[in-house]
C-alpha cells in the first residue's frame, strides 16, 4: 500500500513538473525496489536525458542492467558513475553511495564479461578505498578461483568470512572443505589394517600410489 502510495504521488509529480530529473530518478528507485528492473531503467535513463551529470543515476541504472543481464550496457552505466563522483546520503530513500561499491559492481559486471584482469583490478581497487568491505574480497577471489589460482582465492574468501560475511563461509565450504587431521589417520589406520593389507597380498594400498601421490603423503607425514 506504501510503494502504491509512493509511486502515485511521484507520477502526480512528474506530470505537474515532467523536466524534474529527481521525480524520475525517485520512480526509477521504487521500481528497482519491487523489483521491476525493466520499467526501473526506463525512469532512470528518463532522469539522465534531463541531467547526464547524476552519478548516482548511473550507478542505478548499472544495477538494474546488470540484475537484466544487460552487461555490456551495465559498464558504461557504472562507468559514467565515476564522474563528477562525491560520497552521497539521500535519507529519503535511505540510500548511500561511497566509491568502493562502484568498484565492486563493476567488477560483477567485468566477471560475467569474462574480463577477468579488469575485475580483479577493481575490486583491488575497492578494497584499497575500503579494506572492511567484504564483497570484492569474495568477487576477486572467485575470479581467482576460475583462473585456478587457489591459494590467492582461498585467502581472499576467509578474509571476508573474517570481516563477518555469511555469505563467503557458505563459499568457503562448499569449495574450500577442510579435511581435519583425524580423518588421514583414520584413513591411514584403514589402510594399514590386516583385513586392508590381506585383500592387497600382503601390501598396503598405498604401495601402489603414483611417485607424486607418495612425495605428497610423505611431505605431509601422512605416509608412516
């Protein structure tokens, strides 16, 4: 009944004042809220003919290009939110913007163009403006994660889980499971079992591992 409300008052607005860019722009964010991402960037983009400089308006319309899966129109979008940028609080909407979250989007829409040097680099970027920000961490280190460099993503993901994020400990379980130390030895008294070694002729199991395999068990102490 409220966003009922609100939408009919701004379309009130708007047709009594249709050459004010805010009345727009407080539609498009109504919209984005249901969500209705097609009719929310139609507001947006109306707001933008009248005044090209709202770098908010821009970073909106990114969102909502990028939820449409519209990304290469998503990064000019967030692009252009670059400019003329100052940190912005409209209580109204309760609505924030600070320059790492320009970063962080436009890394999600770098992501899902497969660019994926430009996405690391912003959401470094990001985390340079704000190191307690916990997205890019976890954009970057799933991008690091598609490169298979494991060790860099596994740091970026528990770095987040640190800064609190629920969202990078799901992340951190589902691709980086941790196998606790009673697990090998319980697997290592398996395998050295009589019933083990008499079902291999009198070998352990693991006599038959590759060269690698074995300098691997060894280096870890797993192979005594």
């Amino acid at each position: 009944q409220n966003f009922n409300e609100a939408v009919t008052e701004i379309c009130i607005a708007i047709k009594a004042y249709p050459n004010n860019p805010d009345f727009y722009y407080y539609k498009g964010f109504f919209l984005e809220d249901v969500p209705d991402y097609t009719n929310a960037v139609s507001a947006y983009t109306k707001s933008l003919e009248i005044d090209s400089s709202q770098f908010w308006v821009h970073f909106r319309l990114g969102v909502c290009l990028q939820c449409l899966k519209r990304f290469n129109e998503a990064l000019v979008s967030f692009t252009k939110s670059f400019e003329g940028f100052l940190e912005i609080s409209d209580p109204l909407v309760n609505y924030d913007l600070k320059k790492e979250q320009i970063y962080n989007n436009r890394a999600v829409t770098y992501a899902n163009l497969n660019k994926s040097q430009e996405c690391i680099t912003d959401c470094s970027e990001s985390i340079r403006i704000n190191p307690k920000y916990s997205n890019p961490y976890i954009i970057r280190g799933m991008e690091f994660y598609k490169l298979n460099k494991m060790s860099e993503a596994k740091s970026d993901i528990k770095t987040a889980v640190g800064l609190g994020s629920e969202k990078a400990k799901s992340i951190l379980e589902k691709y980086f499971p941790s196998i606790e130390v009673d697990i090998y030895d319980k697997i290592k008294a398996y395998a050295d079992s009589e019933k083990t070694v008499s079902q291999n002729n009198g070998h352990k199991p693991r006599d038959f591992y590759r060269n690698d395999i074995i300098a691997y068990l060894q280096n870890n102490r797993l192979n005594q």
